[in-house]
C-alpha cells in the first residue's frame, strides 16, 4: 500500500524552473512548502485535453528524484506511507514519457472559457492561433500536442512499483481527463482531472496544474483522495534538446475522509522532484 501511494504521487508530476516568474501559477510554485489551500484553477467542462507546447514533441527519458517532501499537517494528519518515502530521498529513478501530435479534428480544442483567471496566458487557439500548429516550422507536425497519458501511466507505474505490479493503463476513449489503472488482484486505481489551469510567461516555459480526484478500489476496500498536480517546463535550448525541472505533488483529502474538515482544504503531503528530460 505503501508503494502503491508513492506511485499515485509521481504519476502527477510537476516540472518547474528556477527563476523568478510571474503569475498566480509561478507565485504558488514560489510559495512551497507554505500552501494552504487549493490553486486558482478552473473546473474541466466536457472531454477537452491539456495542450503542451510544441517543442515537448517526442518520446523523452525522464530522470526524476525526489528532493524534499513536508506535511504541513503532521503529526495530526499524514496520508499513508509518507514517513517510509524519505528513504527514496536523493534516489534517482528513471521511465520514458511521450508527448504526441492529434489532429485538431478529432480533438476537442477549447481548454478554458473566456472567463479564465489568467487572461493571455492559457494555451489554445484563443490566445495563440496557430502557436501548437506547427505548420510554420514543420507541416507534418500539423496538430495539437497532447500526452500519452497511457504510455506515461505505465511505465511511471513500473518504475515505481516494478514490471508485475502495474498490469495496464486505459484511457477512457471519450474522455482524456479519465484514466483507469489496472492492478494485480483485480484492483484499481481510477483519476478523473476535475480542473486545470496553464500559464505561459515565456516560449520556452510553460506552466500547468492539473487537480484529479483518485479512487483506489481494492478487494474490499476503498480509498479516495484529491492529487494537484502543478507542472512548469522549461526548454533548455541545448543541443540534445534536453529539459530540466523539479517536481511537486500536494494530496488533499476527500470529503469522505473523517479528517476533511479538520485540513479544511489544505494539503496534507508535498513532495518536490528534480527531473530531468532527454530525447529518446
């Protein structure tokens, strides 16, 4: 169980650079380990994906080690497994992602409505026309980038959990906010993206944050928790393309917890990464 939350953490994983940004996004990265509450995002309406920049195209080596980790609400409140993770501090572990071009068509194309928060900054065609196209640089890549969220789903699982304990990862054809994660012993781990939000205060660093309510439903039991994850990206520009970030996840409690009131909305465990993308 132990295992299986440190995999539910760094499947919602978080990039961001060092520098100074501006932003409600880039304020609250600057902020941790001091949350106390939710991030300004808003709800997901119907089947529509988050959209990356461009040059995250392709199939990338992800080395991500976890730096730091707090919970805020200790000794009082502590989800389980958080003290027997401080001995991944420091240890380096390794997984590909991939980021894949979709054809516009078969894409739901509108992030956010025009009430957004963040007015110019939000990915889509509404404030970049033509920005994710590609069709300037380079025709073939003609489209939308997305994430494979079940290619990633996968092999993040194994890495963490080893080969055996992941047996697949679906995405909900209709609906690219809902994964479902297939266990040994027929048990499941089911995340919905309930809201999301992006900034993007430079071309070649894009920040998001993705909220997903997670259902664990084992034998007997059930788990329930509310996993953010805030992601900001940065393109080193070097020769082999490469992409250098950290990594922070917040868990909140969900209602059905007998502690919910207690956090009043609060995190309950942060944990940073350092991560570093290579072109495969």
């Amino acid at each position: 169980m132990r295992r299986f939350w440190s995999f539910c953490l760094v499947l919602a994983w978080l990039l961001w650079g060092g520098e100074a940004l501006a932003g409600p996004l880039a304020d609250r990265l600057a902020q941790f380990p001091n949350w106390d509450g939710k991030p300004p995002v808003q709800a997901v309406v119907g089947a529509f994906d988050l959209i990356y920049p461009d040059w995250m195209v392709g199939t990338w080596k992800v080395t991500s080690t976890l730096v730091d980790l707090a919970a805020p609400l200790a000794p009082n409140i502590v989800t389980p497994g958080f003290e027997s993770n401080r001995r991944y501090l420091n240890q380096p572990i390794t997984f590909q992602v991939r980021f894949q071009v979709v054809n516009p068509s078969n894409l739901a194309l509108s992030i956010f409505n025009p009430k957004s928060p963040f007015p110019g900054r939000n990915l889509g065609t509404r404030q970049f026309p033509g920005r994710n196209l590609r069709t300037r640089q380079n025709p073939k890549f003609a489209g939308l980038v997305v994430a494979d969220r079940a290619f990633n789903g996968l092999n993040i699982g194994k890495a963490v959990l080893g080969d055996r304990s992941i047996l697949s990862v679906k995405v909900d054809p209709d609906n690219p906010n809902r994964q479902i994660t297939y266990l040994p012993g027929e048990r499941k781990l089911v995340s919905v993206v309930t809201s999301r939000g992006t900034e993007m205060p430079s071309p070649d660093l894009f920040i998001s944050t993705e909220v997903c309510q997670q259902v664990f439903r084992g034998t007997k039991d059930i788990y329930l928790n509310e996993v953010e994850t805030t992601t900001a990206y940065r393109n080193q520009k070097t020769p082999g393309a490469l992409i250098e970030a950290d990594q922070i996840t917040a868990v909140y409690l969900s209602p059905q917890d007998p502690n919910y009131f207690a956090a009043a909305e609060k995190p309950v465990v942060l944990y940073r990464y350092r991560l570093e993308l290579s072109p495969i």
